[in-house]
C-alpha cells in the first residue's frame, strides 16, 4: 500500500491511496467467501456455484462492493496512520481504480485538526457571582420532597380539580368514525399535564365520577400522524375513578422518613446546604464557561466543516444511547416530537462547534503553559474512579489499557488549564 498526501484548504486534506492488486483480489475471494451460501445457477447445488461461473453470469463486479467494504475497512486506518496526519473527522471516500487486475485504488478527505493562535488567556475579566439561596427555595426543594412522598387517595365527595388524575375510558371519533389509535380504558390522566393534546384535560375539570363526558378537540397542524393533523376530533369519556394526592405532614416524622435526621430542623438545614453546594458549582462551571468564551473570541482557528459535521454525529449517537437506556428508539423519540434527524442535527450544530473550539483552546493553553501530567496525577485518578464505582484499584487498572491512560493525560491536563484560566480571572463586581 502506498499513501500520497495532498493538503487542501481550510484544514482539509486528501489521502490518495493505492492498494496493490492482489489484495483486491484477495478481498473479492473474500466476497465471494462470505456470499457463496446464498448463490445459486442452474446446474449447481446452492452454495455451490464456483466463483468463474457467477463472474461469467454476472460480471466481476458482483463481488465489488463487499470487496471495497473490506479492503476500505482494513486498509483506510494503515493510511491514516501512515499519513502521520492529526484527523478529526470522518473520511468522505471516493473509489478512483477498480478493476480486476489491477490496483485499487482510493481518495479519504479528512479534516486535519486545527491550528490555534491564542489571545488573552491569563488575567481574563468575569462578572462576580454571590451564591445565596432564600428561604422559598428551601421550602420548595422540601415540598418536591413532599409530592415524591405523597400517596393517592381515591376521591368521591367532589369534581375534579386541577392536579387531580382521572382514571378514564376513552374513544375518539373524526369525521364520526373512530380512529386508530384514539382507544383507551382505565387510562389515568393527570390533569394539568398537557400529556392529551389541546383542552381535553381542562374539559373534565367539574366532572364527577360515573359521568360520560363528550370532549371536543383539534390535533394541532404539526401532529405526528398525518391523517390527524388539523382536525377536529369528538371524545366519549367515561370518568371511573378521581384521584389525589395526600401529602405527608410537614414534621420531625417526615423528615426521618426521608432523610437521616431526626428533625425536621435539621432536615431543612441540610436541604440549604445542598442548595449552596449545587448554586456553588453551578456557578463554578458558569465562570468556566464565561472564560473560555472570551478566550475563545479573543483567539483564532478555522474550523473545518467536515470536523462540526463528525461531532455532530457523535453527539446524535450519545443522544440515541441515552435514548435507548431509558427504553426508547430515535425512531420513536422522532415520532413523539415531530422533530427529524436533520432538524435535531441542525439544533445540535452550535454546540458541537463550542464543544470543539473549547477543546482546542485547552488543548493550546495546555502545550503553552508547558502543562504535564504524572503518573502520580493518573493513579490518584484511577483511586478516585474505583472509589467512585466501589471498585478495587488493581481491577480497574486492568480495564484501562495504554491508550486509555494517555487519553486520561490529555483530560488531566485539560482541567488543568481549566483551574488555571478560572486561578489566574480577575472578578469584576456587578
């Protein structure tokens, strides 16, 4: 394999790479290998056809596809390294020779990683911040407490009133024919939530249990199912049960129920110093964030395309696995919202570009500043991290291989710059 490399414009790059022919043909063995059992010709068992035969049936190019599949996946990260080449994004791969016989032969153009010309990075002006929490927040973060605790109670001397739930049979008709998916029995409906579309909840306030309820209602233009968009739609709802919530008393019992204190004193005093903790770092990670904004506006870099467009889609791919570890699929995150993978890709731009241009200007800081990383600094890392998942430390070192203590390095120092620019700000009052 040979790689030439040509530097193009805005951090742009083109890896031309020639594979010698007989590793194409090895690839297309390969193919033929992998696809073989699901061939079949006249005159020949299934699985059984020889290669010739299929190539003479249907031309060499039948197996070329899974070929480059193969080669480009074998072959594309020898290149990249060989190119020497800091990449960040993902290749755009243009196939230039395929012919049997032949080399094959391919184009990646990659996004190289940037270089940085910082600006004032040292002495850099924030707003001052107080962190003071009221005694309303107190008694609100307590009352949270309160709902979570809090037990329904069926209801049967009064109408429902907002906050309630109902638990309700329901159908609902357009054009006076029922319509999938518009069925529901013993559904509990919180009113208030907005979770049904448009006043269908207000339309049961004043209602009682027993009552048959006709509510009228129009999905709204940009409704997730199409036939329904728009339309006015009639609901016959049959009210079978009123529930409330039954708050627990706000007293020393109370407070041993859900904390370790044995009054509700002292229950409230650590309530407020949560709160100063979490304004505390709330406000920590706003200063962070001030700073590296004005270092950044203060400093230069040209940001390929291609390299917002490889962040993007990373974020896209972590978005759809915290998705999936709370049981739902893009596919239905899409349905439910309306939104689509371009729109949402779109919406996620602004801050894959922060995100890069952050850590490019930590990055910079870091080699500046001549900022290291011991081996002490990683261990004392790994001993927070095991404590953190009430590991061993010797087990969990077994699961960081060598790149992953480098790549540990290079966040260590990262925050090392961090607590550097945020020492080294000057406060500003209000």
């Amino acid at each position: 394999m040979s790689v030439q490399v040509e530097n193009l414009e805005k951090n742009m790059a083109k890896l031309t790479v020639e594979v010698p022919a007989e590793e194409l043909e090895k690839a297309v063995q390969a193919a033929y290998m992998k696809q073989k059992s699901k061939i079949s010709l006249p005159g020949f068992r299934k699985g059984k056809v020889p290669r010739h035969m299929v190539e003479k049936m249907y031309g060499p190019e039948i197996f070329y596809e899974e070929a480059v599949n193969i080669i480009l996946s074998k072959e594309y990260p020898k290149a990249a390294e060989e190119s020497e080449l800091e990449i960040v994004s993902r290749p755009t791969i243009d196939v230039e020779q395929l012919e049997k016989g032949k080399s094959f032969i391919f184009t990646a153009e990659v996004a190289v990683k940037p270089g940085v010309t910082l600006g004032k990075y040292l002495g850099v002006s924030v707003k001052k911040a107080e962190v003071a929490v009221s005694e309303e927040e107190v008694t609100a973060e307590i009352e949270k407490e309160r709902e979570s605790n809090a037990r329904m109670v069926t209801v049967e001397d009064r109408a429902i009133e907002d906050g309630d739930t109902a638990v309700i049979d329901y159908e609902g008709f357009t054009d006076g024919e029922a319509f999938e998916g518009g069925k529901g029995e013993n559904h509990s409906l919180v009113i208030g939530s907005h979770s049904f579309i448009d006043t269908f909840e207000e339309q049961l306030i004043g209602k009682n249990t027993g009552d048959q309820v006709t509510v009228n209602v129009t999905f709204p233009e940009d409704y997730h199912a199409p036939e329904l968009a728009g339309k006015p739609a009639m609901f016959q709802v049959k009210i079978n049960e009123i529930k409330a919530k039954e708050l627990p008393e706000l007293d020393d019992e109370f407070a041993q129920d859900v904390s370790e204190f044995d009054t509700l004193a002292e229950y409230k005093e650590s309530v407020e110093k949560k709160l100063v903790e979490r304004k505390e770092a709330e406000v920590k990670r706003e200063r962070e964030n001030e700073i590296i904004e004005k270092i950044i506006e203060d400093s230069q870099m040209e940001i390929p395309d291609a390299m917002v467009e490889t962040q993007t889609e990373n974020m896209m791919d972590d978005f759809a696995n915290r998705l999936a570890q709370q049981g739902m699929s893009m596919e239905q995150y899409m349905q439910f919202t309306g939104m689509t993978k371009e729109k949402l890709m779109e919406q996620m731009k602004p801050d894959a570009l922060k995100r890069i241009q952050s850590g490019l200007i930590l990055e910079a800081i870091a080699e500046a500043e001549k900022i290291e990383v011991s081996e002490e600094d990683v261990e004392a890392e790994i001993g927070k991290m095991a404590e953190m998942y009430g590991m061993e430390v010797d087990k969990l070192k077994e699961l960081f291989p060598e790149s992953e203590r480098e790549n540990m390095k290079k966040d260590l120092a990262i925050q090392k710059a961090v607590d550097l620019i945020v020492e080294k700000a000057e406060e500003q009052e209000e």
